[in-house]
C-alpha cells in the first residue's frame, strides 16, 4: 500500500505502557464528565437510548437499534446511574482508540500506530463530547475497527483472511444499525480500494463477498423489522434532508475537522516544528506553516491511510452541497478516527530526525493534561453550582423515584407497566426508579407507541408524565403543551384528566442554591375499566 511505512520507529514508551495511559485518560475523562455535570445531557439522547434499550428490540421510531443495544446490555452487568453511564461513554472511546491503535499497524506505522490513537485524545470528539453516549458516539468505536478490517481482509490469506472478512461485515452492519449514516463512511471505502493494488486484488478473491454476505445476514432482521414496521427510521432519516442546502450547515461541517481536532493537532505540529527550526536554522513559523499544510496531504493517488481519513468528510460534505442531506456539525464526531495516523505519517515522512524529541516531549505533557482536566471539571462544577445552572440543578434521578414511589402508593398491590408522555425525559423512570419499565413517546395509542411494543395499553396501569421545569415557591406551573394534550386524550378517553402535581429538587453540599422543579403525572389506569 502506498500509506505504509517499512520503517519501525523508536519513541523511547513500551507499547503496553502506551495502552495504559490510553486507559488512565479516558478512566479520567469519565470521572471529569461525572464531576462537572449532576445529570446526563440536556437533551436527553443518553435516556433514549435506555429506553430503546429495555427491552433490546430490532428497531426504533428514529434510529437503528444497535446503540441501544449497548446502553441496554451494559445495564444488565452495571448500575443504573449516571457515573456508570459516564464509565460507558468512555469505555466505548476506548475501544474506538484501540481500532485507531489496529488501523496504524494495519499500515505498518510501527510505534507511531498507538500515537495516533492518544492524540484523539486531545481533541474534542474523543474527549468532551464523547461524554454523551448516542448514535454518534457509538460510531467512534465501530469505523475505526471497520477501517482496520478492511485492510486486514486485504492482507489476510486462507483462514485468517475468511475471519478477517466476515468480522468485516459483521463491523459494517454495527455500523449501520447505529446510524444510516455510516453508509457515507462505508461508501468511501470503495475509493481506496479500487486505487490500491492490494484492494484491486482483493476483489478478485472471494474474501469481499463472504463480507458482504456477513454484513448482509446481519442486516436481515433489521430490515425485516423495517419493512414491518412502515420503514419508521428510515422515513425519520429521510425526513433529515429537506432538497436544498442550507450553506451555514455546510460551512460549518467543512471546517469541523480543524475546531473539532485543533488541540491535537496544533499541539503536535508546533512542537514538532520547534524541534526541526532548532536542528535546521528556519524560521520557526515558516516550519510550523509548512506542517500544519502539509500534515494533512496525500502520498501519491493511491495512498490509502490519506483516502480512509480524507473520504467520510469528502463524501459527507458532497451530500450536504447537494441538499441531500441537511448537515449536523456532530456528524463530524466519528470522521477523524485516522487524522492523527495521517499527521504523523507525514510529518515523520517530512522531518524524521525531530520525531522523538516531538512526542517525548508531548508524552511529559500527558499527565499534567489529565491533571488539568479534571481540575477544569472540579471549576465547572462548582460554577455552575454557583450561578445555578438548570441543567445542573434539574433532579431527574430524585422526581423519578418520587413520581414512581408516589404512583406505588396511589396504587398499591400493582406495577406501573408503562410510563409515557414527555419523550426522553420520561424515560427518567426506567433509568432511575424501576429499571425495564415500557416508556413510549406521547401517547399510548400512537403510532410511535406501538412500534416500541405498547399495543395493549389499556389492559396495563401507566402513566404520562409532563416534566414542568423549575417553579418558584407557593407558585402553581403554567400548563405545558405536554399537559393540555394528556388532559384532552384523557377527556377523549372518558378518563380523569386530573394532574397529580409533585415537586423534587437537589440537596447537598453540591447543589448550594436548590431549585424546585415541577412534574405533572396523570394516571391511565387500565385495568379498572
């Protein structure tokens, strides 16, 4: 392959010592994520998924279901809680930087192949937005490891090649099944291949059939759910692109690469430019320039570590360009799984003399990075405590055993079944009061419902539950959009439409200025009808 390197370059760390500290950081960005925020994402994706996830299911309303998936079986081994949560979130970049780490020997990088993966490290997508686990951080661990599949299919012969394949498909079908998406990165895939020799070659062997085999008897069920289901996700994906373009989007997407990974990549190139300015007598800004170009530039047409990083951004941006699709800035989350692969490729290819000073000096830098951090997240934490952020005061963990507690006693003798209402954040209840419980978007018999599995709602005692946000002492909340819809369908139903109001909040030596925030709970009390 033209991207790979003969060469077996000496960076002074045991690779072992390496995985450590690929382990030590993202140990220690979970617990700077768990220290800075009291609840999980503002937008509730993180309590999505555990409803998607409870029971496990071949679809959703929205999205593929393999995310889900992941959030539903972690929980069977995990606590319910946030920390957990957090502990998943970086687990799964994890595994992402050990596929970055398998990608880099897959091109023979030698030891700069686990560089590459700690440098994601030092930028935003590995770091802090990977703290809210959904369907674009979940692809953070998958392309990498397809990316590296696909060369070792390439290399592999005889039985290895075989296992090398169908781990292939079955990568690209988890890959798809968390996010159509994925089909970009997957279509890209295609330009490698067919302008390296080793990819040519390969199509002339069996082994890229029984891969598409594999990821076809993967896709199967899900499609089958699909096809069952009136193709729900994928008129939901469809309905992401509205046939013009939205320029701002594009533009915004189109520079992402250099705001979502600038730490990492000044922080390299400037220092390596340091070092080659003292041994050669330039200019160190005219080095510096000279890097941070020529860092990201291909080696020939058929270099294949510059078509796997350059592809999932190329072929992304043509889609928005063209209106197919209306781009999301966090789409750029999984496209730069091989960019520090690449930086390093070219900078060592450009000055190898400076490389071991660059990264022994990057690796003294590594730990009093960490330190930062989480001091960074002990100063958030306490600022937003201080001015007293909503988003950290909300008491989602606390309303949901209360409303659950409060419902047990109106009811006692039952189970609540089902809880529906406000989507996600009535999944609150699963996640925090009565693990496995149906929750469904609005309400029980709508058509979103019923793809979640609620079909006999009225033979089974559930809930709606309208979350009111924070209210002031001795006022009453204004009703919601939420509330007036539950009080007419009830009303439709000949069921009472009375609210049960409940009050929660935090406490604690963490939480100094306490804010109440209300919930509306109405119960649809099935079976006693």
């Amino acid at each position: 392959m033209t991207s790979s390197m003969t060469f077996n370059p000496s960076v002074g760390l045991p690779a072992h010592r390496l995985a450590w500290w690929l382990l030590a950081a993202c140990l220690a960005w979970a617990l700077a994520s768990w220290l800075s925020g009291a609840n999980l994402d503002g937008y509730n994706d993180m309590l999505e998924n555990v409803a998607w996830g409870q029971p496990l299911r071949w679809g959703t309303h929205k999205h593929p279901p393999f995310f889900a998936w992941v959030a539903g079986l972690w929980f069977m081994v995990w606590p319910q809680t946030d920390w957990a949560y957090r502990l998943l979130s970086y687990a799964n970049v994890f595994v992402g930087l050990l596929g970055v780490w398998a990608l880099g020997r897959r091109l023979q990088l030698g030891r700069l192949a686990p560089w590459g993966a700690l440098l994601l490290l030092w930028s935003f997508p590995y770091t802090s937005l990977a703290g809210k686990f959904n369907a674009n951080s979940q692809l953070l661990a998958l392309w990498p490891w397809a990316a590296a599949l696909l060369l070792a299919s390439w290399q592999g012969r005889g039985w290895r090649g075989l296992a090398s394949s169908i781990a292939l498909g079955l990568v690209a079908a988890a890959c798809m099944l968390s996010k159509y998406y994925s089909g970009v990165f997957l279509a890209g895939f295609l330009v490698p291949t067919l302008l390296n020799a080793d990819g040519r070659r390969w199509l002339a062997t069996p082994r890229p059939y029984v891969a598409l085999a594999a990821f076809g008897l993967a896709m199967a069920p899900h499609l089958a759910w699909v096809a069952s289901h009136d193709w729900a996700p994928l008129q939901y994906a469809m309905d992401q692109g509205g046939g013009s373009t939205n320029w701002r989007y594009v533009a915004r997407f189109a520079l992402s690469p250099l705001f979502y990974w600038l730490p990492a990549w000044l922080a390299l190139c400037l220092v390596w430019a340091r070092l080659q300015s003292r041994a050669s007598g330039q200019p160190w800004l005219r080095c510096a320039a000279q890097l941070l170009w020529r860092s990201w530039l291909p080696r020939g047409g058929g270099d294949t570590l510059f078509w796997l990083a350059f592809m999932p951004w190329a072929l992304t941006l043509a889609f928005g360009m063209a209106g197919v699709a209306e781009l999301s800035t966090p789409w750029a989350i999984p496209i730069g799984y091989a960019f520090a692969l690449l930086w390093l490729r070219n900078l060592h290819t450009l000055y190898p003399l400076a490389q071991d000073g660059a990264l022994a000096r990057l690796g003294r830098a590594w730990w009093p990075v960490l330190a930062l951090v989480l001091v960074l997240a002990l100063v958030s934490a306490a600022m937003n405590a201080r001015k007293g952020d909503l988003g950290y005061y909300r008491p989602t963990a606390q309303a949901a055993r209360a409303i659950v507690h409060d419902w047990q006693q109106r009811h006692p003798g039952q189970r609540l079944a089902w809880v529906g209402g406000d989507w996600a954040e009535n999944a609150m209840l699963t996640f925090y009061a009565q693990p496995r419980l149906l929750t469904v978007p609005g309400l029980p018999d709508g058509e979103r419902a019923r793809l979640l599995g609620l079909t006999d709602w009225q033979a089974r005692p559930g809930l709606l539950l309208c979350p009111l946000g924070p209210v002031r002492a001795g006022q009453l909340p204004a009703a919601s959009a939420c509330m007036l819809e539950a009080q007419q369908w009830l009303a439709a139903q000949g069921l009472p439409a009375t609210a049960h109001m409940l009050e929660a909040q935090r406490s604690g030596w963490r939480f100094p200025r306490p804010t109440p925030f209300a919930y509306a709970v109405f119960d649809v009390d099935g079976p006693k009808r």
